[in-house]
C-alpha cells in the first residue's frame, strides 16, 4: 500500500550530515512537491519524522518489514523520487 505524495510541498532529504530541502529542487521537480522526510536510515531518519506527522521515503534497495514499520514508501536511491511525485 503506497500514500498518495502528489501533495508534497516540501521534502527533506538526510544524506549523512546534512539536511536538505527541496527549496532549491523546485526547478528541477517543478512539480508542487505537504511535507515529506526523505532518508536511509528508519531509526534515525524516517521513525522520528513519522512521529512529528510527516510522511516518510525510506532509501534502500530491498527494504525489511520491519524497516518499512515507518516508512509510507520505499525507494532504491534519491534519483527515484521522481516516480513517487
């Protein structure tokens, strides 16, 4: 079962040490991207932001049951968010 992310305003992507957003993505994706949390890690990125009510893109190739718990979506790198908006 996958969320509609057609609403997405604003994603947020965690690569590592730095947090970026799709602000400066807007010419890229010009598609209106809510909000939405986009990372690789489903304890340190994707729960805490499901927490605070924001959907969630897990990066990771084959993905467990168990790390998707948070995730509304899985993705196999960044570039494939582009098939979810």
């Amino acid at each position: 079962m996958s969320k509609d992310f057609s609403s997405i305003k604003t994603i947020f992507f965690d690569t590592g040490d730095t947090l970026y957003t799709s602000d400066a993505m807007e010419k890229v994706y010009p598609k209106k991207l809510t909000e939405c949390y986009v990372g690789d890690s489903p304890t340190k990125d994707i729960r805490p932001a499901k927490e605070v009510g924001m959907m969630t893109i897990l990066v990771t190739q084959n993905p467990t049951s168990e790390e998707m718990t948070y995730a509304d979506a899985s993705i196999p790198d960044v570039k494939a968010i582009v098939e979810l908006i």
